[in-house]
DNA sequence: TATGCGCAGGGCGACTGTCG
DNA sequence: CGACAGTCGCCCTGCGCATA
C-alpha cells in the first residue's frame, strides 16, 4: 500500500475530500463528522523531477533514425519533427487534421489548436518540419481528414493513428540511438529548451507550448531570459 | 504465425489555481 | 512568491483484432 507516490495518494486523498463534501452538503453527514474524515493532510511531494530532453546535436541524430526512403520512414519523420518543431502533446498531434493546417500572414500555422484543459492555441510550422509534412502527404496520397495514419508493413495507408501509436515511434526512435525511456512529452520539452537556449522570448515560448501562466514556463525551463526572434523558427536543425 | 495497431485501465508526473 | 490542493493527460501493460 505505501509502495504508491505521493501524487498517486494525493489524488485520491483529494477524491475522498471531494466525496465528503458533498455528502456533508447533502445532509448525509454532520460537520464534525466532515471535518474529521479530511483532516488528513496531502503526502509532501519531495522535489520534482525535471524530466527527459535532447541536446540539439540528440535531436539532429533522432530526426535521421527514420528511414525516409520508405512511406513509414516518413511518417515516423513527420511524427519526430511535428513534436520536437512544434512542441505538440501526443494526443494533440495523433488527433492532428489537416482542416489545422493553414496559412495565416504567408506562413504555415496550425491553427487553434486545443489543447490541455480547453485552452486553445495556433503554432507555427518551421519550414523543415512543413517539407516533411507535404513529403509524407504526397506519398500516402493523404488529401483530407488525418494527418497522421497507419501503416501497414505491406505499405498500405490506413485509417488513423491512436496517441499510443505516437508514443511507440517516438520510444522505438530514440532507442534505436540508445536513448532509452524516452516519450513524446521530452520531444515538447527538448522543443522549448531549444527554443531558449537560441534566444527564444519567453513569452513566446509560453505561447508556443500553450501555457496559461508563464510562471509554469519559467519553472518548466529554469530561469527567466529576455531576448527577441521568432522562437521555434530558430532550432538550428 | 508475425506484425502493427487500437483500446482500456491504473499509476503517476505535469500543470493550474489559489491562498497565506 | 512559495507551497499546496486539485486536475489533466502521459506512460506503460495486457489483450484483442485485422492483415500479410
């Protein structure tokens, strides 16, 4: 039982809260009763872990692991590049249309993006990551709906691509250059550390990455800085 | 039979909102 | 501004299904 994190008690902790309020709002309970039953504190979360990302020399070597001779081989670079350009979730970009993709003041967007939590968003595609896009979509004859889909071995195009899918090629990807644990959200912050690390604006980055609150940006990569350009223009691969 | 993927479920980290 | 409670969705496993 206390082999659990403390997240994983927290939340449920926090379900137990929930419940006995309401049952203290309906009469069921008095409350003292009430006040009893959630007086037990949240688990401390001992220092938060700051997860996975790639240098810029990792990210080159990982977007040239597919083969893009082949029609997986570019959908697999368009999976990498989509994720490490534009710092997409997985679930935002297995579900990705091609309706999102759109030309706004003569460059490439994807436009309103909704993401976690409802909050809605437009990115836009550096150049490189656009090539693959229309590479793969000329070659799978993708003309409409998803952009993303499945391949069989036989190289046949099929329906759609689930999150779970996403995750798989980014996992396989960077175990082939001996990276391993490795998921598709250290693409999303590989994209925003290098963003930074090439004088990315801070506000911008937020944008990007579809934060509410740029203090989570902050404490997503490190420190504050103040420069200018045009963030994910500017990722040198 | 092997491959490639979908899907559900549970643990848990990432993120948000709020309060002192 | 830091700390904490609460929510969202990523990661991963196990299993089923279609196809080659």
């Amino acid at each position: 039982m206390d082999a659990l994190s403390p997240s994983t008690v927290n939340v449920r902790l926090s379900a137990v809260r929930k419940m006995v309020f309401e049952a203290r709002k309906n009469g069921m309970i008095g409350a003292e009763e009430a006040a009893t039953l959630t007086e037990v504190p949240n688990v401390p979360q001992k220092g938060t872990r700051l997860g996975n990302w790639l240098t810029r020399e990792q990210a080159k070597v990982l977007l040239a692991v597919p083969d893009r001779s082949t029609l997986k081989g570019k959908r697999d670079y368009v999976i990498l590049a989509v994720l490490v350009g534009c710092a997409l979730r997985r679930e935002e970009l297995a579900a990705l249309d091609l309706d999102t993709i759109q030309l706004r003041e003569g460059r490439w967007v994807l436009a309103d993006l909704e993401g976690k939590g409802r909050r809605v968003r437009t990115v836009a595609i550096p150049v490189w990551v656009k090539q693959g896009i229309n590479a793969w979509m000329t070659a799978a004859g993708v003309e409409d709906g998803r952009l993303l889909r499945a391949v069989t071995k036989a190289g046949k195009v099929k329906g759609s691509m689930s999150g779970w899918a996403v995750w798989s090629v980014v996992e396989q990807s960077a175990n082939e250059i001996g990276i391993e644990r490795f998921g598709a959200h250290d693409l999303r912050r590989t994209c925003a550390k290098l963003c930074r690390k090439n004088g990315g604006n801070i506000e911008q980055i937020k944008f990007l990455l579809g934060h509410s609150s740029i203090q989570t940006t902050e404490r997503y990569l490190g420190s504050e800085q103040e420069i200018e350009i045009a963030v994910n223009d500017n990722l040198g691969l």
